[in-house]
C-alpha cells in the first residue's frame, strides 16, 4: 500500500461552475472513501491558485489516475489539469513508512 496526492488545479472560477456537478463529485469521493481509495479530500482555501488534494490508500498510482479521469468535475471542466504523486508518509498514525523516521 503506498499514499498519492491527487492535486487538482481548478478553474478560476470554478466556485460558480461546480454547482451542478457538486452532487456527483461527492458521490464518486465517497464511494472511493467507503472502499478504503480515498483517505482525505478538501481544498485548498487561501490565497493563491485553486487547488483540491485527494490523499489516495492504493497500491499503485494507477488508482488515483482513474479516480481523476472518471471524476465529474475533471469531466466536466472544473479542473482545467491534475498530476499524481507519489506521497511518502512517515509520521503520524496512518503513516506508512514510519520506519524512514529518524528516532530521537
């Protein structure tokens, strides 16, 4: 099992066009949530470019890709472009590599 930031970058004025494709990005998250896929999703609410970040469980980062390429809001234009990484967690309850810690 491995993490992956699924980053969306939003269209400037995507707090006015996700409306009627809110419902069926939540359904497509939680579904992938009550699978065990998707850990932690939000946006990011500061200053600066429209972002969302979907912390994706999965054994390969093929499964965020999916998620992205069957989302509504990526099918219909809210996020104008997405990127996977690879995230390696070492601290923290649901870290996943807590061995690369440094011990004190």
């Amino acid at each position: 099992m491995k993490h992956f930031l699924l980053i969306y970058n939003y269209v400037p004025d995507y707090l006015q066009r996700r409306e009627p494709h809110r419902p069926a990005h939540f359904a497509h998250a939680r579904a992938a949530a009550d699978r065990g896929t998707v850990f932690l999703a939000g946006a990011c609410t500061d200053a600066g470019t429209p972002l969302g970040v979907i912390v994706i469980a999965a054994a390969d980062r093929s499964v965020a890709e999916d998620f992205a390429r069957a989302d509504p809001y990526v099918l219909n234009g809210i996020v104008d472009s997405w990127q996977v990484r690879e995230w390696t967690t070492v601290l923290g309850k649901d870290a996943l590599s807590a061995h690369l810690a440094p011990k004190k």
